[in-house]
C-alpha cells in the first residue's frame, strides 16, 4: 500500500507542529481497515470501499463496520486512499463508522503501525493501546455516565396541601437555581425517583440525561515557586533550544537531589505557553505522590493523572477529557505514553532507566523510550529524559550526538552528596560476627535511638536470586562464557547458565578457598525486620516490600506514617530506593549489596549501579548530611566501588567496555524468541524458526540455541527459546513461520528477563 498518506504529510509541514492533525481530510474512495481480530492470518490491511455519504465523515483512526467473509466486523480505518488496489469485484464497501468522531488519532495510527513491525506483533493488538481504556479490556460497558438532570419548569407550582414531599423537592431546587441533578436532589429532600415521576407527569419539572465525569483529584501540595540555580537554566535553556530546532532526545543527567523536577516544570510550562501539551513518564504511580503534588499545584485544573488504581470508568472519563483536549499535562506510568493528547509537544520521561519502563506482557513487548521517540517524530515534540544514573544505552547516545546532553552535577544550594563506607562481609564473618548487621551500621543504629532522625535499610531479595556464595571468601560462580552467575537449579542440583547452555555440578567446597561454607543466599525483609525488632528494641520500624503493599493503598500509608515520623526505620526491597524525598533520613544501610549483582542478567552490574546510587540519593536531602553504608561480600567490584564515589562516568566506561567485548546492546541487537506449547511442538516450532533465520543468511547474525528456556515448563506448556544477535535491528520477524498447533511465538526485542 506504499507510504502512508499520514506520514508522508507530516514530514511534508514539520513547521505546524503536528495541528495538521486536527484538520480534516480530503474526500477519499477507498479505505485501508484493519480488522479488530487478534490473529496473524488477518494482520494486513484491507481495502474497502467508502461509500459516498460517508465519505467526509470517515477518517483515518475512526471505528467501521465492514463485511468481512461471512461476517461483519469490527475494524479501524488506518489508510486513505484514491487508489484502487483490489480487483474491483472482490472490493466491499464499508457498512458505516461506529462513532461520530475517529476514536484514535492519526498520528497514534501511524504509532501503532510502527509498533507492529518493530516488535514483530500484530498490527491490530497495538492499536488497543490507543484505545480507551474499557474498550480495551473489551468490556464496552464501561464508558460514558449519565445522570438525570432535573429542571424546575413553573416557578410557583400548585401543589395539593398535603403534598409535603412533592414541595420539598420544589424548594429544594428553588434555592438552588432551579436544576441540580437527581441523585443530589433526591438525598437533601429525603424521597425517591417516584415523587420526581409525578412532578415530571405534571408537567412542574423536566427530566433528561445529561453526562456526568467522574472526577480524579490530585491533592495539591505546597509548591514554593523556586529561582532556577544557574546549572537549572542551562539545562531549561538547553531543552528549549532542542525544541525550537532539531528536536532531538534530550537526556538529562542530574545526581540526586540536583532538582530535576523543577527543570521538567520549567520546560512544561513554556510547552503549555506555546498552545501545546505535555505528558510526564513516572515508573510506579505510588512512588510519586510528591511530584503529583506539586506539578498539580503548579499547572491547576490542567493536570491529569492515569494510574492503574482508577477504576475503568474513572480511566475512561480521563481519556476522553484528554482525548477532547481538555487537559494539557498528562502523568502516569508506561501505558501513558499512549495519552491521546490532541497537540503533544513534549514528552519527559523520568529515571528513564527504570527497567517499569520495559512492557512485560502481551504479544508488543515495547521500550517506553523508544515508542516516546517515535511518537514525538511524528508529531513534531520532544523527548526529555530524566535520571541521576542513565541507562548505558542512553548515554552512550548522548556521546553518539544522538541525543543531546545537559547535566546537573551539584545538588541544589550546595548540600554535599551523602558519604558512602562499604563493608566487607568476608571480613566481618572472619571477625566471628555471624549477624546480618555489621558493626559499622550497628554502630549508626544505635546512634540514631533517642533523635528524630531517620534511617533506611535496603535488602533487595528478588524472588530468584538463588545463587550460591561463599560466605568465607565471597566467591560465587560465574558462566565461564557470559559473564553472569550460574542459578542453581534444586530439581537437579545443578548450577545453569541462563544465556547459554553451560551447566556445572553444585561443588561441595568453594572453588576458591575450598571453605564448607557455600550458602543459598535467601533472607528476607520480614527477617531482617524481626532481627532489628530483636537487636533495636527502640527503633520503631515500617516495612514497605511487595508483602505489606498488597492492599489498595497501603502503600502510600505506609510513606505517610513514615513522613509524620511514626516509625524511625523504614526497611523495604528496591521499592525504598525511589524518588522518596525526606529530609530527616540521614543513614541509609544496604544489606547484601551483591545479591543484585547475581541475577543472572546482562544488565546486573548496571541495576546494582542504580539501585546504589538511588538509595544513596535518599539520605541528606535535608539541611543534616547523609550517611550510607553498603554491606557488600564483593566490596571491590566495580560497580559498587563507582556507586561509593558517586562516579557515573567510571561505572559507564567500564561497563561499556564489558558489552562491546562480549557483543551486548548497545553494540548489538540482543532478541529472545520463546515458544510455548506442548512439548515436541515447542521445540519443533523454536526449531523452525531457528532454521528459518539461518536460511536468510543474515550477515553478522549469531544464534544461540535453540535450548529450553531457564524454566522449562509453566503450567503444562513447555518453553523453548532461541536467542538472537545482531548489528542492528532484526528485519523481517513479522514473516517468521508460523508456529502452528497450540504453540505461542513470543518475540522480545532486548529482553530484560531470560527465565
Ligand atoms: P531530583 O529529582 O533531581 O532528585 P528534586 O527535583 O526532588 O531532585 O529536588 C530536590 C530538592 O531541591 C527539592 O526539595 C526541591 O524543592 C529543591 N530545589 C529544586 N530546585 C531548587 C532551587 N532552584 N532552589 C532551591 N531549592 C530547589
Ligand atoms: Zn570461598
Ligand atoms: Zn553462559
């Protein structure tokens, strides 16, 4: 079908801004649809006729109804065009468009079609995205809400004497103007719809539907209206100027506490002033009540908020005010980046490195950062991204020149970065303390009993973080070929390598030092809270893990207690590390620092870079200096030893040193193809697919497998996976073969699990 009218003409006026937008199209004959079935059989377009008295309704983006075999379905209008490109026998005609205006727009057509083809998904499952939110959980119930709105029509009605409710209700709207809604209503005069049926049968109100939203409130904080220090302006300057020319990325490297928040305010501000709009990109919703709070105070009645607690009729009145254009600043986690946001100018995302920002699920396993890129080319808006510890790719482009750099390396009015001392644990055990606890970070919790300062402590246990370590020596066992620890499988007693095929006997004695003390590594929060309790008897204590967030809502009970100084110790997993602003912690502990480093991961030195450098960030924010100490059984790596002396640049030229020599992105394209189903078809399938890429004779393409994938088996269906490398982007996996039978192809560009 060639180039798409729409992108075609939005490189032709990059000038407007994206309005273009908004004007309506030319009358054209044919229409390019995509049918609203998940299926790979009918992801292509397919061209129907536009009869003439649709012809200036339709437009691209609008829901149809089209003969489709036998059938009638439901489908999107994606292409326009003047051409016909089907015998004219076999062309059908649409039937007619299912709403009044295009439910999605064009330039989120055009987002989708991108999306498909880059993750090698359906065309059709990345228009959901776009779609608001009920309907997209296929539930169209779920949409707009109606009230009866009730209207006083004789002022002065006459009602029989006894008539004692009917002329409550009558006063009641009298002193209020004479229209108030009938829920409203019905509550102040103490009586039910019946008695507003008789006034309305004699004629004395009216009655209509009218529709109500359903309000979403951010509660505003106190939001001091701050002098931007000299660093602050440049990097508002520097944004600005990328704006008004050639709209690259921007990334903003700022360590923690630098003030990066009020340079995103800054810089939405002047979007909002030049008639665009703006969505900010947070990680978890519940980690920022304190930024919604200000960008509420600082942009009133303008600001709205997508987060996953809203129920589906709150999230749809959201999306259509914001699809009307009756909002500007949109802010939610990853999915927001799909705001219908009529003329989006700017999109920031905040701890761009957030691996929240890696969508997990589906069939379109996306990079938030790289559909917002996207999005913004095609309709003429920049990209901020935020982080004290950029990912390795993003700054790698900022050297690259393909973004542009703009740093903030002081924190705001001088206050001095937190100290950071790490411990080694081999030390402390050699010592005889077998405690979780080393002397160091007792010593600082026995210090803060009996102030009003306050402390946070670390243990970030993931849920397979099940190597095995030396407790003596410290040494845990590495895949001899790629860089990452071995998972020691029970089942089996093996220790398995999760990117290649290697696998090794569970030793005896470590290898090192041949002590017996090789240890699953496995405590927990809940553990190290009751041994604090034990030790700390003072130390009043909060725990905020996956546990104790389960409920709506406790989540940010939990942060609320602990800012009113209802406990002086919050312990958590990584979910303390993030965005948390509060002056009085002025100790932070990190037990077991390692355990991030033995994911088996590519990525492991880079999260334990981040996860440091973040709950460091925590301490000192306030007008007393931070302290940080960094329990480690590996305290030389470099890593931790970058992350002690605040050194960004150190860990990436290290760590970009390791991914070029062993071939990982950014250098190549890492892409994980799974296959689930039963077991011979699963294999077969990986298999074929394997065999397929082989035959395409792709230059400079490895492969490693096809092997079972780290767990073989999830809930009956077996799991075989075939990782691919490559120099840049893998064409052509939207024709893989098909996979046939019950067997689920799953295609994940850079994936950031392998289990
Ligand atoms: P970051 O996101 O970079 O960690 P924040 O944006 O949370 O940092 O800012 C840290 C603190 O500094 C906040 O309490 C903020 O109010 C304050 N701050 C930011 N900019 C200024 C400024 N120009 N002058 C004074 N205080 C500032
Ligand atoms: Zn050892
Ligand atoms: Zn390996």
């Amino acid at each position: 079908m060639g180039v798409s009218e729409i992108t075609a003409l939005v490189r032709a006026c990059g000038g407007c801004h994206g309005l273009f937008f908004e004007v309506k199209h030319v009358e054209k004959l044919y229409a390019g649809v995509i049918v609203d079935v998940r299926a790979e059989a009918v992801n292509r377009i397919f061209q129907y006729a536009i009869p003439e008295r649709y012809r200036a309704t339709i437009e691209i983006g609008h829901r149809v109804l089209v003969p489709f075999g036998r059938r009638k379905l439901e489908g999107y209008v994606v292409e326009l065009t003047d051409e016909l490109e089907v015998e004219k026998e076999r062309l059908r005609s649409i039937l007619k468009p299912l709403d009044p205006e295009p439910a999605i727009l064009p330039s989120l057509v055009e987002l989708a079609r991108w999306m498909g083809e880059t993750y090698a998904g359906l065309f059709s499952e990345a228009l959901q995205y776009m779609l608001p939110p009920a309907r997209r959980y296929g539930r169209e119930r779920v949409g707009v809400k109606t009230a009866q709105l009730v209207t006083l029509l004789e002022p002065e009605p006459q009602l029989r004497k006894n008539a004692w409710v009917q002329r409550r209700v009558v006063e009641v709207l009298q002193a209020r103007g004479g229209r108030l809604l009938a829920p409203e209503l019905l509550a102040l005069a103490e009586t039910s719809t019946s008695t507003l049926r008789a006034l309305a049968e004699r004629g004395i109100i009216a009655l209509e539907d009218v529709r109500v939203e359903r309000k979403v409130e951010v509660e505003p904080l106190p939001d001091p209206q701050l002098v931007l220090t000299a660093r602050q302006h440049e990097a508002v300057a520097t944004i600005l100027a990328e704006l008004e020319g050639e709209r690259r990325p921007v990334l903003l490297h700022g360590v923690t506490g630098s003030g990066k928040t009020e340079v995103y305010l800054q810089v939405i501000a002047e979007v909002l002033r030049r008639g665009r709009q703006a969505i900010v990109l947070v990680p978890e919703i519940a980690l920022t009540p304190q930024m919604l709070g200000r960008f509420a105070a600082r942009f009133p009645d303008r600001v709205t908020v997508l987060h996953s607690a809203l129920s589906l009729g709150e999230r749809f009145d959201q999306w259509c005010k914001i699809r009307e254009g009756r909002v500007d600043v949109v802010i939610g986690a990853r999915s927001a980046v799909f705001a219908p946001l009529p003329r989006l100018g700017l999109i920031i995302l905040d701890e761009e490195h957030e691996r929240t920002y890696k969508q997990e699920e589906g069939s379109i396993r996306y990079q938030t950062r790289e559909v917002a890129i996207k999005r913004c080319q095609l309709t003429g808006g920049q990209v901020v991204l935020g982080s004290a510890t950029p990912a390795v790719e993003s700054y790698h482009r900022a050297l690259q020149g393909q973004y542009i750099l703009a740093e903030l390396p002081e924190r705001v009015e001088s206050r001095p970065l937190p100290k950071i001392e790490v411990v080694d644990m081999r030390e402390e055990f050699a010592q005889g303390n077998r405690s979780m606890f080393s002397r160091r970070l007792r010593e600082e919790l026995e210090d803060l009993v009996g102030t009003e300062r306050q402390a946070i402590i670390l243990l970030n246990r993931r849920g397979f973080a099940n190597f095995v370590l030396c407790r003596e020596c410290g040494e845990v066992l590495d895949c001899p070929n790629c860089q990452v620890s071995l998972t020691y499988h029970k089942g089996v007693n093996r220790l398995k390598c999760h990117y290649c095929l290697h696998q090794e006997v569970l030793p005896q004695k470590c290898p090192r030092c041949a002590s017996r003390y090789l240890r699953q590594f496995g405590v927990g929060t809940e553990q190290l809270e009751e041994t604090l309790a034990q030790e700390f008897p003072e130390l009043k204590t909060l725990r905020l893990d996956a546990d104790t967030t389960r409920r709506k809502g406790a989540h940010s009970a939990i942060l609320r207690q602990f800012a009113q100084g209802q406990a002086q110790v919050l312990i958590g997993t990584q979910m303390v590390a993030k965005g948390l602003d509060f002056p009085q912690v002025t100790l932070v502990g990190v037990l077991a620092a390692d355990l991030s480093l033995r994911f088996p991961d590519i990525r492991s030195s880079e999260r334990t870079f981040q996860l440091l450098t973040q709950v460091a960030g925590r301490s000192g924010r306030g007008e007393l200096p931070g302290l940080v100490i960094v329990q480690a059984y590996e305290p030389g790596h470099f890593a931790i030893e970058a992350a002690r002396s605040h050194d960004y640049l150190g860990f990436y030229r290290k760590e970009i040193g390791f991914r070029r020599a062993l071939g990982y992105p950014p250098f190549r394209q890492l892409t994980r193809i799974l296959c689930s189903g039963p077991q011979t078809e699963a294999e077969e399938a990986c298999r074929r697919i394997a065999a397929h890429l082989l035959a395409r004779g792709i230059p400079q393409m490895d492969l490693v497998g096809p092997f079972p994938a780290p767990i073989g088996r999830i809930q009956g269906r077996y799991r075989w996976q075939v990782l691919v490398k490559s120099d840049g982007p893998l064409q052509g996996l939207g024709e893989l073969p098909s996979a046939g039978g019950d067997v689920q192809v799953t295609v994940d560009l850079d994936p950031l699990y392998m289990l």
